[in-house]
C-alpha cells in the first residue's frame, strides 16, 4: 500500500519538477488513494501543503525575501490543530489544508 500510494506520488511529483521548473510554473496535484483504503478502519488521511515557515533561521538565511508570504509557525499549527481535532474527524472525506500564501490565494 506504502508502495503504491506514497512512493508513486513522490516518484511523479519528482518527475515533473524539472519540467516544471523550465517553464518557470505550473502545479502538481496528488491525489490519494490511501484515505479510501483507510476509511473503513477509522483513518482520515490529511495532506498540509505550505510554502516557507516563517522562522528565524529561514529570515536570517534568507534575508532577502518578502517575508509577510511565508507561512507563521502559529498559522501552521492553527491548521494541524484543526486537523487533529473532533470537528475535523470525517471518515469519508480526504481534506487538504493548503497553508501557502493565503492572502493571495490561488492562481
């Protein structure tokens, strides 16, 4: 399951970096069978999508760059928490939390 499920997602997110990087763009979307293998036995299978935490090792590494599109550590946690929680235990749904760049959403 390990195998079919998380290796090939990997192997083909990998796959389409280079590609993707020539073209300056594009996305990649994972779609997960596991949440449906999973279900029957009580387990919701989440995914976290974030870009940079915002840190004091990533500021001080990157002293450069816009830090108010970073994702805030508390932020982050806000997300895990809420995934965590009673409100959030569906058995039958697959969430995706994206923790990046909120404020100017997709695009």
């Amino acid at each position: 399951m390990f195998d079919v499920n998380v290796k090939t997602a990997l192997n083909a997110s990998k796959a389409a970096l280079g590609p993707l990087s020539a073209h300056a763009g594009g996305r990649i979307v994972n779609i997960g069978a596991l949440a449906e293998e999973l279900k029957d036995k009580g387990v919701t299978v989440n995914a976290v999508l974030l870009s940079i935490i915002d840190t004091p090792p990533n500021r001080r590494d990157m002293p450069d760059a816009d830090f108010s599109r970073w994702v805030k550590p508390e932020e982050l946690g806000a997300v895990i928490g809420f995934l965590l929680s009673a409100r959030c235990a569906m058995h039958h749904v697959v969430e995706a939390a994206a923790v990046a760049d909120a404020r100017q959403g997709c695009r």
